[in-house]
C-alpha cells in the first residue's frame, strides 16, 4: 500500500497538521494494522492539499504601512499607519 510516499514536507510536521489520521498512519508504519487490499481512507481538503503538493506559495512579508507626515513646521519621514486591524496570539 505505501510503497511510495512523496511529500514536500518532514512526515512528522505532516502528521502534527493533521491529527485524525496521526493513529492510523502510525499503526500501519508500526505493522500493529494490515492495510486491506480494497481499503479506502477519506481525506479531509487539507490533508489532499498536503499530499497533492496544492498548499499556497509562502509569500515575504509585506513590511509595515507608513506614510510622510506633518504636524505644523515638524516633518517626519515615515509614520507607522494604524488599519485597525488585530491579531490575536492565544
């Protein structure tokens, strides 16, 4: 069943992004489970992404938004721009 497994990625990394079938993978790389012959697994879209190689390019990051600003005679070069938006880390 798994005699050729191409990924763009470490296995584990793989694994840890996508957690249903952490089990399952490993109990056939381990042999404690015999694929069956006519088994079929669904895939979720993220799991076809990884395995189909489909995932986005990463892009570089854009940088922060600044803009010239003015406040009477004082001139400064580059502001940093509030967008209002936020991100939350927890």
């Amino acid at each position: 069943m798994l005699n050729r497994l191409e990924m763009s990625m470490p296995f584990v990394e793989a694994l840890e992004q996508i957690p249903q079938y952490t089990k399952f993978m490993m109990e056939l790389l381990t042999k404690k489970r015999k694929p069956l012959e006519d088994e079929t697994v669904k895939l979720t879209e993220e799991c076809s992404a990884i395995l189909q190689r489909k995932l986005p390019q990463k892009k570089n990051d854009p940088g922060s938004f600044t803009i010239p600003c003015s406040i009477g005679n004082l001139h400064i070069g580059k502001v940093l721009c509030d967008l209002g938006s936020t991100v939350n880390l927890m």
